[in-house]
C-alpha cells in the first residue's frame, strides 16, 4: 500500500495550505481498504450491519408459479381472441395447497391469490370480469397469456446473487434473507471507533465548570453520529492539552480501534506539539482545507489505525464528520458501494453572504410549500460554534469555490440530512 506522502507527492493539486475538499477526499480514500474479518449472527440481528459475503439463493422465490390474483386458472391457448370462451371449471386451488389434477383444454380451476397453477393452466382471469353459470366460466375477449401470474423465481433465482456483499442489512434484506428460508447471515465485524476531546477549557457532563471553562459537547454529538453508522464506540473522554498525556491517548487509541477520532487541538497555535507527536507516533498530515466552516483538519495513520484530527467547533466537527469521516468509515466497513450523501438542486428563499475561493456548508431548511414546492432557506446566525444551526437544519446548502453571493430564488446544491444524521 503506498504511504500518505507518497500519494500526495503525485497530486498536482495539493497544496496543504488550501486544500479542496475533493482532493481531501481523494487521498482519504485512496488509503481506505475494509476491515475482512466477518461473523456469523442471527438474521434479526443483522439489521444495520453490511453483508460479509454474497448470499447465493438456494432456492427460487417463489418456489412455483403461482397466481397473483383471485380469479381462473386458464389455459392461454384456449381462449378465443374476438369472442367470449367458456370454460369448466373443475375445482378451486388454495394457496399453501397443491390442486392435484392436471387441466386439460377446455378446462379451467378457481384459484386463490398465492395458489398454485395447478398443472396445464399458464394465465389468471381475474374474477371480477368473468361470467359465472354454475360450473360454466365465460371469459370475455382481450385476457393475454401469461397475465397475472407470477414465475417461480422470479423475486429470487436458484443460484443467483441474491444479496451482494457490502451490501446494507435494511429492513428489505432482512425480508429476502427470511424469504430464502436463512436463520443466520455472514456480517463484516462492526468498525472499532475511538474518539476524544482535547482542551484544558473543557469538563466532562457532572463536573462544575469554573469561569472560563465549557462542557464538552464533541464527544456527544461524535459518539450519535458513529452510533447511527453502526460503528462500536470507544469514548476517551476529555484530554488535557499536555503533550504527555495527548501521547499516551494516541497510544492507546491506536492500539484498542480501527480508526482513532479527536476533536479540537488542530488549529493554528495549538497544532504546533500535537504536529510533533504525531509525527513521531505515526504519518499524519495537517491540512487547511478551503472549506467554512472545517479549515484545519489532520489525517493520516497512526500505527493501523485510521486518524481524523478535526476541528473543535462544534459545527465545524458535524461538518467534516460529515464530509470526510462519514465515507471513510463506510468504505472501511465494507459498504460497496459508498452511498453519497443525497445532493440536489433547490431555490434558495434567503439571501446568502458567500466569499470565492471556498466551498461553504451553510446550514439550511428544506420545507415544501402549499404547491408542492420544495425550496430551502438558511438557518439564522452560521457561525461555526453555533451548534443550534446543526439542530434546526435538515440539509447542508453547499456553496462551490468558484460562488459568490447568492441573491434569493437562485437554485443552490443541498445535501439532505435526514435520516442520515
Ligand atoms: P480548538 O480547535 O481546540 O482551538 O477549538 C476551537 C473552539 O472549539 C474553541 O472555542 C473550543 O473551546 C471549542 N471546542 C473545542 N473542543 C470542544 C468540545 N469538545 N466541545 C465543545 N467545544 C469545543
Ligand atoms: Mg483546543
């Protein structure tokens, strides 16, 4: 696997002193491969989890032919094109029973939604359009061949891929995987994430602050958004900025996790010792990425383990979690593919204050009018320690580089957040 310098060595566009976030993405990525190991766990307990291997049907679903609706099992090649045709019919098929005998021409059966075809018929009449006089079945003109019948096979083929590895236990799959009749399900272990916060300023909930000091909300809002990933957590707590202590967390973060996350300590001004001992314990590069909020971040490798440095605002770490982290740890775990984050394109209803030479994250809300009409506005004040714009917003209003201000009712990219965060 090539080292972080060497990939950064061969990108024309790097430069860490105003990285765009794409190429920031670029070499995250190109350094991410998925954890292997897997296990085998119950098909309930697989919801949430990422398919470890593909799963090959083992038999067809459904297993025979059968009617999808109420009606006459018929013979296609019986019925007349321009005229009605009168069947007999020779009894009902039930679903969940097997119609013993076979239909010859002329003949017809009753059939239940799910029954069956009993043996000779290829096509279901609904009843609603057939005419019954005793055991004489008068069907109109104008049925096809094959109508209202479901092949066996047809949801799931024997010895097809039925789900592929990487593939996300939704509550779908938890459905097929319970249609092919399977008890358990090779899942991809659950990524190892460990996270702390760095500051002298900051005191855990159940500690008085003193003057000057501030609860430490990172580890709250860091420790949802793995949670909601599916990632085993492994909170650090608080981390004094002291270098020997900052070591001996690095340490032994890297040691316990597959990818090591810290928040606060990057910046300018404090990078300085952190840069340091991380250069010691593993390859780790400091960025200023030409994003708002989100400049500083730190990447690399500290022994196995992944590591994020992020920001410490409190919206800047939401918003790089959310554009770096998030697909990096999917990708680790072994999604395949990367699901991105749904983005498109709304009138924007508020007027946006933009500099170029940056892409923005404003936080907005998407709301439908009485038409019908989706548009988004901005949350009020966007200042990166306002975690309360995270809260009232549902999407991300991103502002490419190249934007300027955004007068209202021009069309902006949004990226939805709901039911991702
Ligand atoms: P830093 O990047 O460490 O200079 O932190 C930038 C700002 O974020 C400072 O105002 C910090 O007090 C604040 N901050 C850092 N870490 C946290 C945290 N865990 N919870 C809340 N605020 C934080
Ligand atoms: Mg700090």
């Amino acid at each position: 696997m090539s080292s972080l310098k060497q990939i950064v060595s061969c990108m024309d566009d790097y430069d860490p002193e105003a990285l765009p976030v794409e190429t920031a993405r670029r070499v995250i990525r190109s350094l991410v491969t998925p954890v292997t190991a897997s296990e085998r766990v119950a098909v309930r307990a697989s919801l949430g989890r990422v398919l470890g291997a593909d799963v090959v049907s083992t038999l067809n679903v459904p297993a025979h032919d059968n009617s999808a609706m109420d009606g006459f099992a018929v013979r296609g090649a019986d019925l007349k094109k321009d005229g009605d045709t009168v069947l007999h019919e020779i009894g009902t098929a039930f679903a969940g029973r097997v119609f013993g005998a076979a239909v010859g021409p002329g003949k017809c059966v009753r059939v239940m939604t799910g029954a069956v075809m009993p043996a000779g018929t290829d096509t279901v009449v609904i009843q609603e359009v057939v005419r019954v006089e005793g055991d004489r079945i008068v069907v109109p003109p104008g049925q096809k061949t094959g109508q209202n019948r479901r092949l066996a096979g047809e949801d799931l083929a024997v010895g097809r891929i039925a789900l592929p590895a990487g593939r996300l236990v939704r509550p779908a799959e938890l459905g097929l995987l319970a249609s092919l009749g399977l008890a358990e399900v090779t899942v991809r272990r659950r990524l190892r994430v460990a996270f702390f916060s760095t500051g002298d300023e900051l005191v855990s909930i159940g500690t008085q602050p003193q003057e000057g000091q501030i609860f430490d909300s990172n580890r709250y809002t860091i420790h949802g958004m793995l949670t909601r990933l599916g990632c085993e957590v492994i909170d650090m707590g608080v981390v004094r900025d002291d270098p020997k202590l900052l070591e001996k967390a690095f340490h032994d973060a890297a040691a316990a996790a597959d990818v090591v996350i810290t928040s606060g300590g990057v910046s300018v001004g404090e990078a300085d010792f952190v840069k340091d001992l991380l250069n010691k314990l593993g390859e780790v590069v400091f960025w200023k990425i030409a994003m708002k909020p989100g400049r500083p971040l730190a990447y690399g490798k500290i022994g196995h383990a992944h590591f994020f440095g992020l920001p410490g605002n409190p919206v800047s770490v939401m918003v790089t979690f959310y554009q770096f982290v998030r697909d990096a740890l999917l990708a680790l775990s072994g999604r395949d593919p990367v699901p991105q984050l749904p983005t498109f394109k709304v009138p924007c209803t508020s007027s946006l204050k933009k500099a170029p030479g940056r892409t923005e994250f404003q936080r907005g809300i998407l709301s439908q009018d009485a038409s019908g009409n989706w548009s988004v506005r901005v949350t009020g004040e966007q200042g990166s320690g306002i975690l309360r714009s995270m809260s009232e917003a549902n999407c991300f209003i991103i502002l490419p580089t190249e934007q300027g201000n955004v007068v209202p009712g021009a069309l902006v990219d949004v990226q939805v957040l709901e039911g991702v965060v």
